[in-house]
C-alpha cells in the first residue's frame, strides 16, 4: 500500500523546524512524505530543499486555504492512501502501522485518525480530533474526550479500534480513490468544517470511517485562527448549517434546520450574557452568508445512502448545558 504523508504550508517555517523532523524521523519507512507549499512568500522551501531533501514539493500557484490547498496538491499526487497532516502536529514511533493494518483488513474503511493529544498538555485530548468525531441530531459536533471545550485527561480509555461520525482534519488518512470519488474537499467552505462535510459525503456513499487508538500523534492546535477569534465563531457556526443542507436525511431535514437556528440564537443570547457581543454578532453575520448560500448548497447534496444509523438521533446541546454531562462516556 502506497501512502502519501501530505502536510500544507503556508509561511510555515517555523512549525516545519519544529515538526517535519518527527515526521521524516517515524515515516519515511512506510510513507512518501510531501509538503504542499500554498504560494508561500517566507523561506520555507528553500528550508526543505536544505535539510530535507527527500521531502518532495508540491507548489500550489495561489494560497487557497484548506480545501483548494490539498485539492490543488493531491491532483498531483499518486498514493493509494493519502494521510492530511497539519504542520504543527508531532508524530510517534510506529504511528503509520496500525493505520496500515486497519486499511488492509478493512476494505469498506475509507478514512481514518489516530489519537489526537494535546501538544501543549501531552495528558489530555485535544481540541481539533480528540479520539474520533460525531455530530449530534442537530449537526452539532464533538468528540470522544472532547465535548464542546471540556477536554478528557488520556487514560487510556481511548485506546481502542471503532467507527466515528467524522475524523479530524489535522490527521485525517483517506483512500486516494474515495478522495476523487467524492470530488475533495469543499472549496466554499474556506475553513473550518470542511473535513466534516468529507467525512459525511463518505457516510454517504457507504463507506466506514474508523478511529484507531494504538496510533497516536501531538496537535498544536489553533494556528490557523484561535477559540477567542470571532471569525472562527463565524465559520463554524456558518459551515455546520451548509454542513446540514447538504447532507442530513430528507426525513430529518426541515426539523434540523429550523432547530439549528432556534438554537444558534440562543447560543448569540448567551454570548451576549457573557459580555461577548462580538460573537454574536459574528452568529448573526454567519446565518446572513447561510440564507445566502442555501440554495447554492441545496444544489450540493447528493443521493443520500440508506446506511444512517452513524447519524446519532441526541442532543449535545441539552446534554452539555443542560443536563451538565461533560464526558463522553456519560453521554446518552
């Protein structure tokens, strides 16, 4: 099995210093290893060229964000598997294995993450993946060890194989040929959600995505744009609702939709509670770009499988704020 580690750059540089060296060091065995450069204007390629030589370049002509970055880059990359790797995350010993052994047994597994960890706090999950992603009946989503900002301590409670809702962009290993099928990532989305919405069409073409907890790998977190940044409140708020239009069950779909605004206002409400005005207007402005490109995403959805039992019929919301549930495990 051919697998191609693909980490985006952009004026990475400094996060290339740091992390290309674990990848090189506990891949290069199983894996080609690439950094897809987003037009960047620092000295990052020169750097790679330098030390590491047997890294092969892919040059973007433009920066185009998430999705465009790795659609433009894997047009040109041949691998059976592609791994999409955040250039601030740190890799272990062994990591590529387990990943390898899941692929070959599993013919129906399209996408895969290991453990995600904190690199800041080795001890705890983190933010971005955690132990495997879902959303809830109203496309909210959280993770094992993650649910809204409360994060799990690892003790080893994760450390099995299982099948989740959706894996996290920051390590996300996808079949080159599904990857294709489905078109890539969605280049409308700019950032944030975007491997949600992948995750999902693979749902629903009847493929399986697994967590693999023997593999474990260190995230940064937050580089690209940070918790307390507006605009991220934006993005997410705007892409979880095209998130929905394009790929909940017709039977659900009105119920989803019209709940998901109900509560994204309460969410404005208890920012502003909170004396954090700017958010809610960054909700308001987010539900503006939505009615503006509803019918553009209701375009999007395809032929939807039958296979929906991964579309988990519960509340994160209610159990969260609630009902005070914070772990995982406890979740009804």
């Amino acid at each position: 099995m051919k697998i191609a580690i693909v980490i985006l750059n952009w004026n990475g540089k400094k996060l290339l210093e740091q992390f290309l060296p674990s990848v090189v060091n506990f891949s290069s065995n199983e894996a080609d290893i690439y950094v897809a450069d987003n037009a960047s204007s620092d000295t990052s390629i020169s750097f790679i060229k330098e030390f590491y030589p047997s890294v092969k370049i892919v040059k973007n002509k433009v920066n185009g964000g998430y999705a465009k970055g790795y659609n433009d880059a894997l047009k040109e990359i041949k691998a059976d598997v592609y791994c999409l790797l955040n250039s601030d995350v740190e890799v272990t010993k062994n990591w590529l294995k387990p990943i390898i052994e899941v692929f070959n047994r599993d013919e129906n597994t399209a996408i895969i993450q290991p453990k995600m960890l904190d690199f800041k706090d080795k001890s705890k999950f983190e933010y971005a993946g955690a132990a495997g992603g879902y959303v809830d009946l109203f496309g909210y989503p959280y993770c094992r060890g993650r649910v809204f900002n409360h994060l799990e301590n690892d003790e080893n409670q994760f450390n099995d194989e299982t099948d989740i809702f959706w894996a996290s962009g920051a390590c996300l290993f996808i079949r080159s040929k599904v990857y294709h099928q489905l078109g890539g990532l969605d280049e409308d989305y700019f950032a944030h959600q975007e491997e949600i919405d992948l995750c999902w069409r693979t749902h629903n073409i009847g493929y399986n995505i697994k967590y693999v907890g023997s593999s474990s790998v260190y995230h940064v977190g937050g580089a690209t744009l940070q918790e307390t940044n507006p605009q991220k409140t934006f993005l997410n708020f705007r892409n979880s609702l095209l998130n929905i239009v394009k790929n909940v069950p017709k039977k659900w779909f009105l119920f989803v939709v019209f709940s998901r605004l109900i509560l994204d206002g309460i969410a404005g409400i208890k920012f502003m509670l909170e004396l954090r005005p700017i958010h809610t207007w960054a909700i308001v402005k987010a539900h503006f770009s939505f009615y503006k490109n509803f019918f553009k995403f209701l375009g999007k959805r395809k032929k939807l499988s039958k296979k929906q039992d991964y579309y988990i019929h519960t509340s994160i919301v209610w159990q969260y704020f609630v009902l005070g549930i914070k772990k995982f495990k406890n979740l009804k």
